[in-house]
C-alpha cells in the first residue's frame, strides 16, 4: 500500500468513516513501512488525548468498569477509545477476546470505538501496537483513550506507564493489604479502586488499601496523591467519583506540564520499540539462514559456539544498513 | 502428518474471525464451541456475547477490522437479523467482510441467505473441521483480495 492509499484512508477516517479507522488500526499494529507511513502522518494531528490505564487481577471487574466509565464520559461529551488487551493461548497462539462482550452495548454509538489486542502473535509485541493505536485514535479526536490490561509482563506494565493516568482495580477477598501493591505496576497507581464494593469485606479491602497508600512510595511520586474510590460496577454505584478522580487527575497533569511529558516519553517509547522490532526482524532472517551453520557449531564446539552471538548480531545490523524490509 | 494450514496472511497477521449471537436467543453453546476451536486453530477471535443487534455486531466487524464474521442463530429470526446485518454492513462500507451463519436454518432459507449474501451456511451436524476450513479459506480469499486492491491502489 503506497502513500496515496494510507492518505486516502486517514482522509476517511478524519471524516468519521469508521471502517477505515478500523483499517488503519490494523496497519499500524505490526511493524513495517505501512505503520511507519501511517504513524508520520497521523502523528502531528495528536498529543491532545488523556490517556488512561485499567489494570488489575483478572477477574476484578474490570470490563465492566470500564463500560460505566466510558457511558459517563459520553454524558460529559468526550469521544472514548478503548483498548482492550486480552490474553492469547500460549499453545495454538490464538485468542478468544471477550472483554469488549462486556462493552458492547456501546457498540452502537458512533462516539466509541472499541479495539481487542491479543498478547500473543504481533511482530513488533503488544506494547508497540498498543502505542501506535494510542497516536492513531488521538490525531482522530478521541478525547479519552482507555487502555485496559491486567498489568502483568513487560509489555503490558509499558504499555500501563504509557497512559496518563492509570487505575489500578482491586476488589474485596483479593489477598492480603499488600498482595496487590507488592510489585508492578499495582505500585504506580493514580487512583485505586475497590471494585464489587457491594460485597462484604469491601471496607476492609478499602482500609487496608488505604493504610498501604499512606505509606511511602506508592504512587509515582509526582506529587499527586493517589486517590482510592469504591465501586460496583455491577450496580454502577461510584463511578461518578471515579470519573471525578479522572478529570481531576487530568487537569492536574496539565497544569503542571506532566501532561506533555507523559506524550514525550511515550513517543520515545514507541519510536524505540519500532526500532527494535525493525533489528529484531533483520535478526530471525540472518538466524534462520545460519541456523544449520550455527547448530553444527554448537554440536561441535559448545563452549565457542556461543560467539556465535556476535556474528549473528553483526550480520543482522549489516541487514539493516542495507536497507532490506524484513518486515 | 502434514502441519495444519496456516491462519495468517501473506503478511503474517494472524486471521481474525468476529464470533456474534444475535437476538433474542440465549443458546451460546455452538458459538462458544466453534469459537473455542477457532482459537484453537490459529485464529484470532473475538466474542461479542449474547443478545446484539446486527447494528452492534457491524460495528463491532467494523472497529476490530476483521476477516470473517460468523453468526449463530437458533430462534428462527435469521433471515430478519441478517438481511439487517448485510444491510449495516454495506452502509458501514464493511460488506466485503464474508459473512457466514450457523444455526437451526431451515434448508428452504439457505437459498435467501445466499441470495443477501451470507456466503455459507452451517447446519446442525457440520464438523468443526468443515467450520474451520471454510471460515480459513473465506479469510484467505479476503486478504488476498486486500493484497492484490492494495497493488492496485498504489
């Protein structure tokens, strides 16, 4: 697909054509010229966008959250965007996504747009489609970009301190006060939910968060101190408090100039993990080529075998500078 | 043995299949059962759960950028909910997505279901092997088209 056509869809799609939305996110979730093509002319229309991370244990309630917030956000006239990063079968590398199945009764309002990302089977890795669709769905005018990931891996805790504001989901019976805020991303929250607060021990999962919040370092220490909301999803009890929290979070990364920082880093970011994907490319071509040389040489020689290594390296970055497209 | 074929494009992506129940039917068994062997099979998938609109499940083709959408229906109301489906789909500018349905069809609407455009129909007792190898094949078919609109195009 050459430039006229990539240029022909934004065109679309910046008129409301939601079918050539659909077509750019695609372009642009595995690596290549065509997501380069996309990402440069997109690029300059966005950086206005809040973008905000739901994270937490499977299980949390999560979706379903996510759906009330969306349903306020619409009542308060921003165009929502949802990310939703669903598992893969580590056996046959397919998916079944079904968190947009607690979502769909927006699927009908023009105003959202859900997207599913599997974690498994992208050639530039989850985080790098996942950022890449954050600059598509921003230069188009979503006001509110909501990515939502259990937080677990790499990739999803980049993807996580990629947004703005990130919400960490708990709910009552998790584990213990701290289970949750051991390590990850649960320890960088913005705003902590207890969700399904409807249910007994609510209050005691909300107090012990509480205490562990008071306590140092938790939170991303930028001088906010992160909020904690109950909720029920379920019975859409909070979620006015929780948008408030939101909004509120929101105008305070602007007027401290975090806002525009977070966009920085999240392009460096995203420029980083297009370039590694563009060495890893050059690097699974040289190695499948050399694979009877190097495992001949690993048969005969372990111990030099592993040098190897820096052939491998080298050939790949030859690759590279000749400008072929791996892809 | 042979490997099984593939589930990606030329370009590698992995197919992508929209699994949806429309109406008033609460019989997801069949969906959740092909759409089960579906991920099994290579594929990408995504569930949109019971009781859409056809509005809803076009839409939901339409954001997720799909290969293939595959409906189950087992109320009767099919040739209601599907000429309404293709109807969407066109309006959406999404009706080069195949579409194909499985359900308790009567074989005298087969004929009026192709006739809208749903490019097959499974009835009961069609193996998942059968499911799979069209729904793969439907896939292939639409990317291939993609590849050679996009050699066009440019």
């Amino acid at each position: 697909m050459k430039a006229s056509s990539v240029d022909r869809l934004i065109e679309l799609a910046l008129e409301g054509k939601l079918r050539a939305l659909g077509r750019l996110l695609t372009l642009v979730e595995h690596p290549g010229p065509e997501a380069l093509e996309v990402l440069s002319r997109v690029a300059p229309r966005a950086g206005r966008a809040q973008v905000i991370g739901f994270t937490g244990i499977p299980g949390a309630g999560k979706s379903t959250l996510v759906s009330r917030v969306i349903t306020h956000l619409r009542r308060r006239g921003y165009k929502v965007a949802v990310l939703a990063i669903d598992p893969s079968s580590p056996y046959s590398g397919g998916s079944i996504m079904g968190d947009r199945l607690r979502m769909q009764e927006h699927a009908a309002d023009p105003g959202v747009f859900i997207r599913s990302i599997p974690t498994r089977g992208l050639k530039g890795g989850l985080s790098m489609a996942a950022l890449a669709m954050i600059e598509v769905f921003d230069a188009l005018g979503y006001d509110k970009i909501i990515i939502e990931t259990v937080g677990v891996g790499q990739s999803e805790v980049d993807v996580a301190h990629a947004a703005h504001t990130i919400v960490v989901v708990t709910m009552p019976g998790a584990g213990d006060d701290i289970q949750m805020l051991k390590a990850g991303v649960m320890e960088i929250g913005d705003i902590y939910v207890v969700n399904k607060s409807d249910k007994p021990e609510a209050n005691k999962t909300a107090a012990y968060l509480q205490f562990a919040l008071e306590k140092e370092g938790i939170g991303r220490g930028e001088g906010w101190t992160p909020r904690l909301v109950k909720t029920s999803a379920v019975m859409g009890q909070g979620i006015d408090v929780l948008v408030d929290a939101i909004e509120e979070h929101w105008r305070y990364l602007k007027d401290t100039g975090l806002a525009a920082r977070r966009v920085a880093s999240r392009r460096v970011l995203l420029t980083r993990l297009m370039a590694e994907a563009r060495l890893n490319a050059a690097l699974s071509e040289v190695l499948e080529e050399m694979r009877g040389e190097v495992e001949a040489a690993l048969e005969k020689d372990i111990s030099g075998a592993f040098t190897l290594s820096e052939v491998l390296a080298r050939r790949a970055a030859e690759r590279v500078l000749k400008g072929s497209r791996a892809g | 043995m042979s490997s099984p074929p593939s589930t990606r494009g030329p370009e590698g992506r992995r197919y992508k299949v929209l699994v949806a129940k429309m109406g008033l039917d609460g019989h997801d068994r069949g969906a959740k059962v092909v759409a089960r062997a579906l991920r099994d099979a290579g594929f990408e998938v995504i569930y949109t759960g019971l009781r859409q609109t056809p509005e809803q499940v076009a839409m939901a083709a339409v954001q997720e950028d799909v290969d293939v959408i595959g409906v189950s229906i087992l109320n009767g109301a099919h040739l209601h909910l599907m000429r309404r489906l293709m109807r969407k789909l066109e309006e959406l500018g999404a009706d080069d997505i195949p579409v194909v349905l499985g359900g308790t069809i009567p074989v005298i609407d087969i004929e009026p279901l192709k006739k809208m455009g749903v490019r097959e129909v499974f009835l009961p007792g069609t193996s998942l092997a059968e499911i799979i190898e069209k729904v793969r094949r439907l896939a292939e078919e639409k990317r291939s088209r993609e590849e050679g609109l996009a050699k066009v195009e440019g």
